[in-house]
C-alpha cells in the first residue's frame, strides 16, 4: 500500500479592479470560495482565506503519496476604489499574519490581464511582504485566451510588452504563468507550475510578522 503524505501550500493573491484576481483563487482553489463578479468599483473589500479539497496523487515522493492541500489568501483590490491605501496595507498585512504567521507564505500571486497592461500594486507587495518579496512572488496572467484570438504565441506576447512589465518580470526570476479560460483541468496545470516556483525555492517560506 502507498503511504499518503500531507502538504499544504499557503499562497495569497494581489492584484487592481477588474484584473480576476478572486476568479483566479477560486480556480487555484477548484471552488467558489470567494465572490466574484463583474462591476465598475472594486468588488473585494476584506481579506478572506479559503481551503482547498486534499489533492490526491498529484505528487510523489518515491512510493509515497503527497496529498497537497492549498490554502489561498483574497485580498482587496489594490488601489481600491472605496477604501484607503492605508486601510487596505493595514488589512492586508493583519491578516497575512494572521493566517500564515507560524507556516508561512509559499507564493504571493500578482494577477494581471494578459489584455491590459495597467500598473501593477508593487507598492502594495513590497510593503506587506518585506524586503524579500520578490523572490516569493509571480505574475498569473489571466485572459490569455485573447492573446491566442490577436494571434499571438505567450513569447509574441512577452516580446512585445512594456519596459515597465518585463522589469517586473525579471525581478520575479521570470516566474510567470498563463491562465486561459477554455483550459481543460486548467487548476491542476497551474498548480503544477505553481509547484516548480515552490521547488525553486527549496520549500522555503516567507516569515511574516
């Protein structure tokens, strides 16, 4: 009989209105833990923490079963259009150590549209996280399905992207992923990449305080 192991990855998402940062927990999730809907103003206004079901067979370790768990931290759109920079950094970071005080942080997930390339809340992440917050954070591309209709490949794409956002990636280590919407078991291959980020990174976490 294989022996189960337990994991549990603790990420968080970050990212600006109308970016699908809460749609893309709930697919890391494979739920609907957190609301999401379309709207003019930002819609999350407090951090919420969600579960995911125990992942079975999705990693090995010699004959040993590891069942990954992941638990995503929402956090309120960045600059928000109803609250305060100052209210959300305070929120945010509370709620950071909070939940992920005494395990820590894997990965902190920057949501942005592959379609928009709009400023991104660094100011949001540097702050919350400390002076190591890039080497535990990626860029989630979603809506990369548009890149395919403007009949582009994901290096097309990145080739032609702004200064601004391929110096972000680079500081990122190139850590980045693409989501599309018509993506069959699209959770389970964004977890997978998500998983070669934390491999990467030798398990290690980031300590918040």
């Amino acid at each position: 009989m294989t022996n189960v192991n337990k994991m549990i990855i603790n990420m968080a998402v970050f990212g600006s209105t109308h970016n699908g940062k809460s749609s893309a927990g709930n697919i890391l999730l494979g739920s609907t833990d957190f609301y999401s809907s379309f709207d003019p103003c930002s819609v999350t206004k407090d951090c919420s923490l969600g579960h995911s079901c125990y992942l079975h067979n999705f990693m090995h370790q010699g004959e040993q079963e590891i069942a990954l768990q992941v638990q995503v931290l929402d956090t309120p759109t960045y600059p928000h259009s109803r609250l305060s920079m100052r209210h959300v950094k305070q929120e945010v970071k509370k709620a950071l150590a909070h939940h992920f005080r005494q395990e820590g942080l894997h990965l902190a997930l920057l949501i942005q549209r592959a379609d928009v390339q709009a400023s991104d809340p660094v100011q949001l992440l540097q702050e919350v996280l400390g002076d190591a917050w890039k080497n535990y954070t990626a860029v989630l591309f979603t809506h990369a399905e548009k890149i395919e209709e403007a009949g582009f490949s994901e290096d097309e794409y990145l080739h032609k992207a702004s200064d601004t956002l391929l110096t972000l990636l680079s500081s990122f280590q190139h850590k980045y992923i693409f989501q599309y919407k018509k993506e069959n078991c699209r959770e389970i291959k964004i977890l997978e990449r998500i998983m070669e980020f934390i491999k990467e990174n030798h398990y290690q976490v980031l300590t918040l305080t």
